[in-house]
C-alpha cells in the first residue's frame, strides 16, 4: 500500500498574506440571509444535516474574525469560551457573534465582538476579505472575516463570554495533517466534523471546519 505524503504549505507572514489577498474579497454572500440558499462547509457529511436545520431553525446570521497575528512565525488568536454560557460553553472559538442590526457590515460585527470579547482594538486590525459562508447545527450562518492582526496589542478579557485567548501557529492549522476527522451520531446518521488537538487543547467543530475551509481556499485554489 503506498502511503500519500501531504505538503505542509508555505505558512510564512508574507507569503500566507499574499495568498489570501489574492483569493479573498468583501463580497457578501446572499446565503447569509436567503433562507433558500443552505450554506456547504467542510465537513462531509454536516452538508445533510444543515439541509435539514434549514428548514426547522430562522437564519441567525454571525460574523467572527480570524486573526492572523503577524509575527514572525504567524499565529491564529483563539478563544474558549466561558463554561456557563447557554451555547458551545467551553469550547474553542473565533472573536464573534450573531450581527446586530446597528453593524454596518459583517466585518464591522467582526470587529465590534473581538473588541468586545477580547478587547482587540481595530487599529490594530486590518480586515483581508470574506472566507466563504459556514453553516452550523445550531442555525447559524456564519461568514468569517480573515485579518491581519499587528503585535503588540494588550486583550482584556470579557469573563462573561470568555474563559481564555490563546495563539495557535498557523503552521500547525494550515498543515492538513492535522486535520483530524472525527464523528458522532446526529438523528440516527453518522455525522463526519474535523478536530485538530493542539497541546491540551481541542479544537473542532465549527471552529475546525472554517480554519479547514481557510487552508482550502488560500492553499488549495
């Protein structure tokens, strides 16, 4: 049996910021409203599952941001979240949340909940474009925001929605073999998700799924 070999990709700071300028933009996406449009994700099997949500749950359109610190070995800024939260408590995320009526984009709802959340001040922040729209289970729509995050920024923790922010390198989740692919029962079928386990942390659902769509769409296409 020969064994495949997948490429780590080129992760440097420039190098990843060139490659997602030039495949990313801010074009909203109509799915993150149209309730006849169900969002794909990268996670098998969930594309089912969502076909099903669709249908049962109102849209709940969310934005979060992906911040890519530019260090000299680039780092994705995560969060967990808090453990009394009424939804994915305790669980590793993005800045982000549902968009209130008074943001004036999906970015700006971006910016306002990782300065809500975190305390990442925008000057700080320099949005790069859209990554493609990610349906959840629990009917949100999310539409991640890809950002180039400048060192030297100070977080202040929100307690009441965040336990803890932490930098992954973009090494480790660019390289699909980290790329795990884990499963569990959903309305008698098996449901297919990705994880990638860092330290003692894991990281899946979701927040795998769209960092699993960012390697695709910036190393892929």
């Amino acid at each position: 049996m020969v064994k495949t070999v997948v490429a780590s990709p080129d992760v440097g700071t420039e190098a990843f910021f060139d490659r997602a300028r030039a495949r990313l933009c801010f074009d909203i996406p109509p799915g993150l409203t149209d309730a006849g449009i169900v969002p794909l994700t990268g996670d098998h099997d969930n594309d089912a599952v969502l076909r099903t949500i669709a249908q049962e749950k109102p849209i709940r359109p969310a934005a979060v941001l992906i911040p890519v610190v530019a260090r000299e070995q680039p780092t994705v800024l995560l969060t967990q979240r808090a453990a009394h939260l009424s939804e994915h408590a305790g669980q590793i995320a993005f800045p982000g949340g549902k968009i209130d009526a008074t943001d004036a984009s999906p970015v700006d709802a971006a910016l306002r909940e990782a300065w809500e959340e975190v305390g990442l001040t925008r000057d700080f922040v320099e949005p790069i474009g859209y990554l493609d729209l990610y349906g959840t289970s629990f009917g949100f729509r999310i539409l991640p925001t890809v950002a180039r995050v400048r060192p030297g920024f100070d977080l202040y923790i929100n307690k009441d929605e965040v336990a803890d922010a932490f930098e992954v390198p973009l090494s480790f989740l660019m390289n699909p073999v980290n790329h795990k692919l884990g499963r569990k029962q959903f309305r008698g079928t098996t449901r297919s998700f990705y994880e990638m386990p860092f330290a003692e942390r894991n990281i899946w659902g979701a927040t795998a799924g769209i960092l699993r769509v960012l390697y695709e769409r910036v190393y892929l296409k």
